[in-house]
C-alpha cells in the first residue's frame, strides 16, 4: 500500500513526497496514456511546420519581406544577405519578447491550476488560443508591412504553447508511475516529432502537385499551411480532454488572488530549496540548456536556408528527416532513461548536440553535406534531452505541485530564453554571416551541460535496476 503523503512543512507549504511516488505500481490504461502523448502529435506542426522548417523559414525570414529593389538583387549579395540577417534577427528578438511574458506568467498560472485542480482547463483555453495564433497567420501577406505581424503571431503562439505545455507536461505524473515514466514521457515526445513528419510530408505533397492549381502568389500556399496546421490541431488534441482524468484539487493550498500568487510562488521556492534541493538544481541547470534546444530547431531551418542555401524542398525534406531521427531517438531514449536515469541520458544528449553543432561551424565552407550529416546528428541527440528533462522533474517534484514545478520549468527555462535567441543575433551582427549564429547556440549548449553535471539524483528516486554506472548519478 502507498503510504499517505506528511503534511504541508509549516512555512513553504512544500510536500515532501514527490507526486509520482504517489502512482505506486498502479496500471495506467493504455488510452489514458495514448490520449495524452497524441497532444504532442496535435501540437507539434506550430513547432516543425510553422515555427522552424516552413513558415518561419521559408516564408517569414525570406525575400518577400524585402523590400523589391532589395529582393531582386541576385543571391550572395551583401546587401541582400544583409537584409536577410536582419529578418532572422528580428524574429530572434520576437522570441525574446515571447519568453519574458511565458517567464512572468507561466509559474502563477501553473500554481493557480494545481490549487483550483484545472489542469485540462487551462490546457484547453491555452490550447485554443495557439490554435487562433496559427489561424491568424493566414492573413500575413508577402509584404514588409506584414513581418511584425507575422513575428508577433508566431511569438503569441509561442507564449499560448508554453503555457498549456505547462499543464501538459504536469499531467505526465497521472499517466505513468516512477518505472514508467521515462518511456511514457519519451513517447509523448517521439508521437510529436512523428507528427512533424507526417505534417511537412503533406506540405511536400502539396508542393510537389503545385497546389493543385490553387493561387500561390502573395504567400497564399505559406498562409494555407498555417490554417491546415490549426486544423490538425484541432483533430488530435481533444482525445486528452475526453479520456485522461483532470487531478484533484491540491486542498492543503490556499486559493489566493491573482497577484498575491506571486508572494506564494517566492514562498514555495524558498520551500523547494529547503525540502527538494536537488529539483531547485535542475530547474536552474535546465534553463540554460533548454535553451540551446530550442534555439536548435528554432534556428535550425533558417540556418538550413540563409546560411547552406537549401532549397524550399530541400529544407522540407531535411525537416522529415529530422523529425524521424528525433521521434525515433526519442521513443527508444526513453528505455534508456528507465533504465540508467535521466540525467545519464541527458548529460549524454548535450556532449553529442555540442560536438555537432562545432562541426556545422567549423566545417561551413564544405557546403550542404555538412549540414545534412550534422544537422541530423543535432537533431538525433535534441529529442532524447527534451525528454529526459521532462521525466527527471516528474521524479523529483513534490506532490499536489506538478503544475507550479512545470510552470517553473517553463519560467526557469525562459528567464534564460534570451540567451539563445541573444547570441544568435549578436553573432550574426558582430560577423555579419547568418551561419556565426551557430556559435551563440554552442555556448549556451556548452554552458547548460556544465551546469547539468552539478545536478545530483536523490537516491530514492534512481532507476530500480540501476546499473552502476547510473548509480554513480
């Protein structure tokens, strides 16, 4: 039997057992746990398709959105790569902006769905309001006028991802149980990637048949792709509201209004150091290397395409590729973290994603082979991180504060999100090449795996069948 949880500590209101201990062995059933990784399939096409192999890409940071004299001047002209650095800069700043608001607003909110026990409420409305982000880019035109509009939206979508992924991530505690939780989280992750291909597969489809006919000037066929995308979303994720249970309420919280949350958030941190030092460590150490993830696919396809001139199609088939590498890595990393802990899996992850990305600097001038055979190399090694990551928080978080813990994991990861975007931009302004940008996403990885070999695992929530190299974790 699983005993029952201590009471809240008097000051912080920290819980001393960690909510998946709570699972025991318990059998979760398949459909609950098919219900909540296919949001990740539904959610994924903002990611692939819009925020870094399409649209973004192709479309957002492309010619049309210089102005004409600039655009019709021939490729690997300075100005025109000037013009194009710039659009990739702006779209770096945008992100910025996106992750200070997700850093402001993302542990609150997260507290607030645990006290209340609204984690699908707020995953739907968040949920919603991505998918009104990706409709909205339908009326993004092929015209200077309309980059900000284009940046703002893709920042919106950003922000309402991040928040539901949120309360998403927290609900991987009530699909799986402690020798589980690697391959559930890894499968959330590897559906997602999957999902990618299957969307950019459908957009070379599309792109192979001309559209069909269909019109393509003005950005149409860019703009169609982003309300196709809203669709799917639409499609895949409601299985999570119908079939995964909501939590209880976390009742040994009290509700606060809004702005006081943020006295409470400061309390519980102070709790966290005191009762579950080594998630207060991960938290910190993850911030700084999820942001060289992200900046990885963020900016992979810009780079992809500024700096080795991929093609259109090249760029869509680099990104199918890429997707099935990642989701592939991904599903069988998650029996890897089951086995030898997470933080082996993770600290494994970032020394190959450092490693590949010095090679597509250093190794530019050999042209696009070089970024086919490392870019895949990043992306083989992205997925496995950004999986163990979410597994590892769900060993050590503190029960009844799932939400709060991922919505600090979201604010910790984006209180350092302007390190990525920061870098690439100032890199690729002090050389004056897209492709320098690589540089400031190296570091930021570089720094994130240091930090990470700081981070210790409590004994107790190790790997049962440990191996002793996971034992030295």
């Amino acid at each position: 039997m699983t005993a029952a949880p201590p009471p809240p500590t008097a000051d912080s209101g920290a819980i001393r057992i960690m909510g998946l201990d709570l699972q025991g062995d318990r059998k979760v059933p398949r459909k609950q746990v098919f219900s909540w990784a296919l949001w990740d399939w539904a959610t994924q096409p903002f990611n692939s398709v819009i925020l870094t192999f399409v649209f973004t890409a192709l479309y957002l940071t492309s010619d049309s959105f210089l102005s004409p004299a600039v655009a019709a001047l021939p490729e690997g002209d300075p100005a025109k790569d000037a013009g194009l650095a710039d659009l990739a800069s702006g779209l770096g700043w945008a992100v910025t902006i996106a992750g200070i608001l997700i850093a402001i607003l993302a542990p609150v909110l997260g507290q607030r769905a645990d006290v209340t026990g609204r984690r699908k409420l707020w995953l739907g409305g968040s949920t919603l309001l991505l998918v009104l982000s990706m409709f909205g880019l339908f009326f993004v035109q092929a015209d200077p006028a309309y980059f900000v509009l284009g940046v703002g939206l893709i920042a919106a979508g950003s922000v309402f991802s991040e928040i539901a992924g949120v309360n998403y991530n927290a609900m991987l505690v009530q699909v799986s149980t402690p020798k589980t939780v690697g391959k559930v989280s890894g499968l959330g992750w590897g559906l997602g990637y999957i999902g990618g291909i299957v969307a950019l597969v459908l957009v070379v489809v599309a792109t192979a048949f001309d559209w069909w006919g269909m019109p393509t000037d003005d950005g149409l066929a860019y703009r169609v792709i982003a309300v196709g995308c809203a669709v799917w979303a639409i499609v895949f994720a409601w299985p999570i509201f119908a079939f995964v249970p909501e939590a209880p309420p976390a009742a040994h919280r009290e509700k606060v209004p809004f702005f006081k949350s943020y006295v409470v958030l400061f309390r519980d941190i102070v709790g966290l150091w005191k009762n579950s030092r080594p998630t207060f460590w991960f938290l910190l150490a993850s911030a700084v290397f999820r942001d060289g993830l992200a900046g990885v696919f963020t900016f992979g396809a810009v780079l992809a395409a500024v700096a080795f001139r991929f093609t259109s199609n090249e760029v869509l088939i680099f990104g199918i590729a890429a997707n099935l590498v990642a989701g592939l890595s991904t599903i069988l990393a998650g029996l890897f973290d089951d086995r030898f802990g997470a933080r082996a899996v993770i600290i494994t992850a970032l020394t190959g994603l450092v490693v590949a990305a010095l090679a597509v600097f250093f190794l530019h001038d050999f042209g696009k082979p070089v970024f086919w055979v490392f870019g895949l190399i990043l992306c083989l090694f992205v997925g496995p991180a950004q999986a163990a990551s979410r597994s590892f928080l769900a060993r050590v978080t503190p029960a009844g504060k799932e939400s709060e813990i991922f919505g600090l994991y979201a604010t910790t990861g984006r209180a350092a999100s302007f390190l990525s975007p920061l870098l690439w931009a100032a890199f690729i302004g002090i050389a004056g090449a897209t492709y320098w940008g690589i540089l400031g996403i190296v570091i930021v990885l570089a720094a994130g795996l240091v930090l990470m070999l700081f981070v210790k695992v409590p004994a107790a929530n190790e790997p049962a069948k440990a191996t002793s190299s996971a034992a030295a974790e």
